[in-house]
C-alpha cells in the first residue's frame, strides 16, 4: 500500500513527420515535492521512449483517485497517519481509512437484480414468447413479443429476486448465514460485525492479512462481498473502510468544489474546498458511518489491530447508538 503526501506531474513531446506525440505522467512521494517531480519526470521519459519504440501506450495518464490502474497509489488528500494506517479522504469528501493490513470487508444489500437472474427471466420471457408466436403462428407477433420480453426481463428478474430474497430471510438473513458458515468451518477467526446504510461490514481481528493472501480471497468470496470492494482492495494492495457519512445521506446538497475532486487540486480551488470541508465535517458530527453489532469467532484480537479497532471505532462512532447512519 502507498498513499503518498506529495504528488506532481510531467509532460513531454515530440514532433517527428509533422505528428506530435504527447506524454504527460504523474509522480508521487512521501518525502517532498521535490522527488515527485523526479519520479514525474522519469515515468514521462520513460513512456516517450516506449511510445517512440512502436508500442501502444496511453499518452496521457487517466486522474483516478481509487482503485485505478496497477502501479499508480491511491491519489488522495492524506488527513491523518496513524503509523501504517492512513486516513485519507475521497473523491465526493468522506474520510477512509487505508489499512495495508486489517482485513475488512463490505457487504452491500444490492436491490438490483443479478446478471444470472435477468437471464433466467429472459429466458422464461424468451420462450412464452416463441410459444405464442407458434400458436398464431405469426412471424410478426412473435417479434414483438421477444421485444416487450427484452423491455420486462428487468422488472421480472427484480421482482423474482425481491420474492426470493424475503423468502431467505432478507438481505441480512443471507448475509448472516454465509458469515456463520464461514466461522464455523474457521475455529480460528474473529470478526467484528457492524451495520452501515446499506449492508453490513466485518473486520477479521484475529491476526493481520495481505490483501493478496489466498485466504482473504475466499473470505470475500464466502461472504459475499461487495465486487467493488473486493476489486480496490486487490488493485490498491490494502482493505479499506469509510470513517464519515456520505453527503447525500446527510443532506448536504452542494457537492466537494470542485466536484469529484482528485488530489491534487489547483492551489485557486483549495479555499473553496476546505470551506465545503469545515461545513461537511460539522454534519458528519451528527452520524455515525456504522454501528457495532456483534464479535463472531474465537475472541482473538491481535495486538496491533486493537489500535486498528479503536481507529476505527472512533472515527465511525460505532459504538454510539443515539445517532443516525450515513
């Protein structure tokens, strides 16, 4: 995991043929500005030289905060560093924490219909449709079936998975199910389970995790967890967890200026920002990102992810019941 302090970009080019090839690349450090614009610089030459060799390469390097290309870190205001922990914050203004090593996980009650169940019900939509068509027999009424098929294989596939859902118990019903399987055949793992707006999420305590471990894969995959989350954690090398509200969910209406802001920004914008920041986080006071539930394992807690836990806890306000998630 590399959340850098200092980032600065680079370009070049070169005219050859009456053709101008254009490279710009970011660069970053920990340190100062001073090396960013080194390794800028280095990372722009380089990428010239490939491009002038004959092989395909994006000229200009695409500005993503999170869970974007490998090889490139997070690109996001650092707020706090707490040793190997860092607090930083995203791209619509929330706090998030980093961890290279405390295995977190999200689960997300998705309503919208899955790919498998809009298939089956274009099938099942499909085929009513040629059965139709055959019975009068007509070319023309079957194609316009198979066309209203299309337009319904949404609302059906929804409608079949809400149906399913409340059968299994609801959304949190399944959830908590696929986590007491996975705890059962696991004697040795502790998780911290706790309730956010839109789904649940677990911290495994027991001991420290790379997000490349086997292991951590077939948690996810045991779990459910949620696709995005799984593919950040996997791109970026670390878990991460959101430690603030979101603005939607806590009425702020005005988005970060400037809007989907990426770190860096230019200096003119900064005052505007930390003025949406001082009134965002005056709001965030009033909730909490998520609420402690239960523990579920063996009861072990690692050493070094007790302060994890506490970070965690604190900043989400997890353990006060008397305010509102967002």
């Amino acid at each position: 995991m590399l959340v850098p302090d200092f980032w600065a970009e680079a370009r070049r080019r070169h005219r050859a043929k009456g053709k101008q090839i254009t490279v710009r690349r970011w660069g970053w450090s920990c340190q100062s500005q001073e090396d960013a614009q080194a390794l800028a610089d280095r990372r722009a030459d380089e990428a010239l030289a490939t491009l002038l060799g004959g092989a395909k390469l994006d000229g200009i390097e695409r500005k993503r905060a999170y869970n974007g290309a490998e090889g490139v870190p997070i690109r996001e205001e650092v707020v706090e560093r707490h040793g190997e922990q860092v607090i930083t914050r995203n791209s619509y203004g929330a706090r998030c924490l980093n961890s290279p090593d405390a295995l977190f996980a999200d689960i997300d009650f998705d309503a919208q219909p899955s790919w498998r169940a809009r298939a089956i019900a274009f099938l099942v939509l499909a085929g009513a449709s040629l059965l139709i068509a055959l019975a009068q027999h007509s070319l023309m009424v079957g194609a316009g079936l198979l066309f209203l098929s299309l337009i319904g294989t949404t609302s059906l596939a929804a409608s079949v998975q809400i149906i399913s859902t409340r059968l299994q118990g609801g959304h949190e019903g399944i959830a908590r199910r696929r986590i007491r399987r996975f705890i059962a055949s696991h004697a040795d793992w502790n998780l911290r389970l706790y309730r956010t707006p839109a789904g649940m999420r677990l911290l495994a305590t027991h001991r420290r995790f790379s997000s490349d471990d086997t292991e951590v894969a077939g948690f996810f995959a045991a779990i459910g967890a949620d696709p995005v989350f799984v593919r950040m954690c996997i791109n970026q090398r670390c878990f991460r967890a959101r430690l603030s509200g979101k603005p939607w969910r806590m009425d702020i209406s005005p988005h970060i200026k400037p809007r989907r802001a990426v770190w860096p920004i230019p200096d003119e914008r900064l005052a505007a920002r930390r003025a949406w920041i001082a009134s965002y986080e005056a709001r965030a006071r009033q909730y909490a990102a998520c609420r402690y539930i239960e523990s579920l394992g063996s009861g072990k807690i690692d050493q070094h992810l007790r302060q994890v836990v506490a970070l965690h806890d604190n900043a989400c306000r997890a353990l006060d019941a008397s305010v509102p998630l967002a």
